[in-house]
C-alpha cells in the first residue's frame, strides 16, 4: 500500500463517528447494558480488569488498555472533542 493510499485509509477512520474503541462499543450495545458499562467505566469501584473480564464474557472485544486511555481520558474521545 502507497503512503497516499494509507494516509486516505487513516483520515476515512478519523471522520467515523468514533475512533474511540470504548465509543464503539458503547454504540453497539443495547441501552440497559450501555448505561451499566457507562456507570462502571465512572466508578473507581470497579477495576479496568474487572470491566474488561466483564465485557469479554458479554462476547465484546475490547483491550484493557482501551478501557484505561478511556476512563483516564486519554483516548481519542478527548481528541475529538479537542477539534
């Protein structure tokens, strides 16, 4: 692949509604459970891992390195907000 044609690849993925991989999910999931993750990923209580292992046995791929950039707002919510 061309440097152009990666640089087209990587600004068609920054104009997604998210880039955040916590975004994403939290889009795809049904109200209830989108409310409880939303609470957890707020609540100091609750673990990165313990939200990840969570997520995982839902069937949802996500990293716990996703989940802490997220909860610590590092991630590209924070970027997109920043524009």
């Amino acid at each position: 692949m061309s440097f152009s044609d990666r640089l087209a690849e990587s600004q068609a993925l920054r104009e997604r509604p998210h880039n955040c991989p916590v975004a994403r999910l939290l889009d795809e999931m049904p109200a209830t459970d989108r409310e409880a993750c939303v609470t957890a990923l707020a609540d100091d209580k609750y673990s990165t891992l313990q939200i990840v292992g969570v997520l995982r046995a839902e069937g949802y791929k996500i990293s716990r390195t996703s989940i802490s950039e997220h909860r610590t707002n590092r991630c590209l919510c924070q970027l997109e907000e920043q524009e």
